[in-house]
C-alpha cells in the first residue's frame, strides 16, 4: 500500500472544490493508491469519455483496511454518543455545503438527471442528519424484573467493524443510509463503492475527514469487487455486512460469510407491481405511473416493472400513460433530461432482450422499444401492453426504461399475478376505496406498500423488503439497531 498526498490529473475539473476529486483510497485516515500501481478506469456513459483513474486495491490492501478499522473501533465505541452525534452533523452539514459538486460528480459518472443528482444528495445528507440525532436516543428496551431481589438491564453495543457494499445506482445516498447509521451505532466502518461510480464515495470520504472522523473510523476501499470484499467475508473481525444489490450477488454473500456468522442487512432486487383498479384517480395514477417507472432512468429497486390495470379502464390507462411517456426528454444528466444514459451496454442489451422475448410473446408495442439516437447507452422510453405472464419481462427485474402493462379482471386476478414472483420489495396502488386499500395492502407480499403516491422512502422508516428482495431494514432505528447487539444483564448485590 503505498500513501499518497497528490491529487493525480484528470479531466474533472472545473468544480468549485477540486479537492473534492479523489482518485485514491481511503485507509486509516490517509489517502492510498495500491502498491502495485493497479488502477481502474472511469468513463461518462453518456459520452463514453475518460474521467480518471481510481486505485485498485489488492485484498492484502483491504485486508489493512479492517486492521485500521479494528484498531480504530475501541476508541469510537467507548465515544460518548453526544462525540459521534458532533460528528455526524458536521458531516452532514459538509455534504450540504457541497450539494453542488457533489451532484455534478453524481452526473458525470453515473449519467442521471442533474436535478435527481441533487435530490439524491439532499436524501444522502438526510441520513447523517438523522442518525447524528439518533445517536444520542438509541431506545434501549427495559426489562422488568421476575426475580427477587435481582435487578435486569439490556444494553444495546456496537458490533465491531461493519462492512459496507453500495451500487452505482444510488453511490452516495446507499453509502450514507449505511454508514451513517453504523457510525452513529459504534462500529467502524469499511466500505466498497461499485468501480462505475467511487467518485462520489470518496468525496464523501473526503468529507468525513473534514468533518474530523479519527483515523480508521471510515475507510473506503477501491479496486475489483472480489479482491477487495472477499477477505471481509471470511475476516472474523468484521462482524456485520450490509450490501446493496442484486438478488444473485446478495445470495453468494450471504453462503460466504457463513463461517463468521456475521450480522447482515442485504437490501436486493425488486419487480415492484403497479395496480391500478377502476376506481382509481386516473389523472394521479397516470402521473405516478411515470415517476415509480421512469425515476433514475428506470435503474431503481423501487422502479415499477409490471403494470396491472382493471379491464374497464386498461384502454384509458394504457393511451394517456403512452402519451405522457412520449413527451419525456432523453439526454445527457448535465442538460436535466428526463431519461439519462443507462450505465453500461449489458443494460441496453437487456432492454432489447425484454422487449424482444415480449413481442414474441404477443405484447404489443405503443411506444419506443429501440436504442435512442443520443448514443450508445440511450434507449427510448418504452410501453408494452398485453404483456403476457411468460414473457421475461414479467420474471425478471428490468432496470431501465420499460414498462410492461397487462390487464385484471378481478382483485384476486391482480393479487396473485403481483404475488407471483420471488421478489418482495416495494408494491404501488391505486385505489379511492379504503376497505380495498387495507385488504390488498395485507395481501401484497411486499416489505413496502405505496398507496396512491411513489415516494414513500426517507430516513425515519423501515426499508426493506420480503422474500428473496433482502433480509434486515435500513433506515429508522431499526438501520442502526442492525449494528448493535443486546446484551442482558441480570445484577445481584450480594
């Protein structure tokens, strides 16, 4: 590992704060490029030009990382709650400061819409501000004793090191939502950003030691996913993972940290069902309809994939919805586009593989279904109707601009085809008839359920999903109690 203080050249420029461009890992409190002098390549998917050049770290190297982070976790544990809490919000209040950078950073690299660039950054300071709050207020359960003469406490106690594994979707909102809630819980943290999208992380990092973090407390680690993570599954000394993914990817972390045991959140894939029933505000259900699809392009967990619409209003749905989706704009997140790039070729391909197992199938094609003009990881936004239940699209999880619509005859019909998958994160509905709305929403075998509205994520509540879309919460109390274990203690004075 060797230590760096230089900013290498890259094209990045022109921000406000250019030492916010870190192109080197940050390991016990210092800046590190690898001892072999491997690095790995960023590019813009929306021009496909160069950005720079990132450390790739050995697994020697991220094996230092928890050292330093182990080092570092006596003395962050044994902080008053008030010494953390400080921390946080100024952390929270430097991630704010910056908004501007950092959504600009957001946009080059990852390609969403600038103004989704902020609100992320918005959502991403969110977390520290709540955790730098809660810190302070863990919510201790108490226990009554059933023992004479014999007093009980639970304590809640930091678990050890916490390693963290964010996506390219969302890289500075997952990061935060994590460490923010393990810092603010004890532990000290290590953490892997995807290799499209370290920028973002790093400025963070370099936030955070701004914000006067100690040396090791947070630790970014750079380079290929396996070398970097796999010495934290086997490593004893880490003692929870939390990871945002893929539902494939979360399954092998989860065999692998078996041997240690370790504590894990995995918030994994979605294939979240929009219903729309007859009785609903069409004019509000159309316009949602596009946010819960179209938001980040369509790269999001929480993206509706499966459209299903009451048969008596299937035709309207399906003409104004196609109509608000062909006035979206498609361009480069710097001109505030409503469809951005996607992030590499393998989701432009999996695009054309849907639509084109969806047609064979017998879908029909209202708009788009083809790569857009604007380059080679563009592609149009897209409605299918009559999508049939063998189609692909209606298996998997798309990830990109596709809707795919079908038609209901019943509720019990538009349950058991929104069940009918072994993902179980987010489900939307549309319906003014409140004996419906409570009985579908117990129905819905989902860990969140957004009634009439899209946006139901934030700091203060419980996300997660059911089934094979992860295990644990992030967010809430519950995001940091997931770093923490009970401890019981029974007390006697003799």
């Amino acid at each position: 590992m060797t230590i760096s203080a230089d900013v290498p050249k890259s094209p990045l420029t022109g921000f406000e704060d250019n030492r916010l461009i870190r192109q080197f890992a940050y390991i016990g409190g210092r800046w590190v490029a690898s001892a072999s002098s491997r690095t790995f390549s960023v590019t813009d998917p929306a021009t496909g030009a160069w950005l720079g050049d990132v450390a790739s770290l050995s697994a020697q190297e991220s094996g230092e990382a928890v050292e330093a982070a182990a080092r570092a976790f006596p003395a962050w544990a044994g902080a008053l709650p008030q010494e953390r809490s400080h921390l946080l919000r100024r952390w929270f209040e430097l991630i704010l400061a910056h908004r501007q950078d950092l959504a600009r950073l957001m946009v080059l690299e990852q390609g969403k819409p600038i103004s989704e660039a902020q609100g992320e950054i918005d959502y991403a300071a969110s977390f520290v501000e709540y955790y730098a709050e809660q810190a302070k207020r863990p919510d201790i359960p108490g226990v009554t004793s059933h023992l004479p003469d014999a007093e009980m406490e639970v304590w809640l106690e930091p678990v050890g090191v916490a390693a963290l594994i964010t996506p390219w979707n969302f890289p500075s909102a997952m990061l935060t939502r994590k460490a923010a809630a393990a810092l603010a819980a004890g532990c000290t943290v290590v953490a892997h950003p995807s290799h499209e999208t370290p920028y973002s992380a790093l400025a963070l990092a370099e936030l955070a030691e701004r914000a006067g973090f100690p040396a090791g407390t947070f630790n970014v680690v750079t380079g290929d996913a396996v070398a970097v993570v796999e010495p934290w599954l086997v490593d004893p000394r880490v003692r929870a993972l939390s990871f945002t993914g893929s539902t494939e990817i979360g399954r092998l972390l989860y065999a692998r940290s078996a041997g240690t045991v370790k504590r894990l959140v995995l918030e994994l894939g979605g294939h979240a069902p929009f219903l729309v029933f007859a009785d609903a505000d069409m004019d509000k259900a159309v316009d949602e309809a596009v946010k819960a699809k179209f938001a980040t392009s369509g790269q999001d967990c929480l993206a509706a994939n499966r459209f299903f619409v009451e048969g008596t209003v299937y035709d309207e749905f399906c003409r104004r919805f196609t109509q608000r989706v062909g006035a979206l704009t498609v361009g480069a997140g710097l001109d505030d586009p409503d469809i951005g790039p996607l992030m590499n070729a393998r989701a432009i391909a999996k695009q054309e593989e849907q639509v084109a197992d969806a047609l064979r199938a017998g879908a029909r094609l209202l708009i788009g279904g083809r790569r857009h003009d604007k380059g080679p990881l563009f592609f149009q936004p897209t409605v299918l109707a009559d999508v049939p239940a063998c189609a692909s699209i209606m298996r998997e999880e798309t990830f990109g601009p596709v809707a795919a619509v079908a038609p209901f005859d019943s509720e019990e019909e538009a349950l058991q085809r929104a069940n009918d998958t072994e993902y179980g994160l987010v489900a939307y509905l549309h319906t003014r008839d409140p004996r419906r709305i409570y009985r579908v929403s117990r129905a819905l075998q989902y860990g969140m359920v957004a009634v009439n509205r899209t946006k139901v994520t934030g700091a203060p509540i419980p996300f997660g999903g059911m089934k094979q879309s992860g295990i644990g919460r992030e967010g809430a109390l519950h995001g940091m109690h997931a770093f923490m274990d009970m401890k019981y203690v029974c007390r006697d004075w003799a």
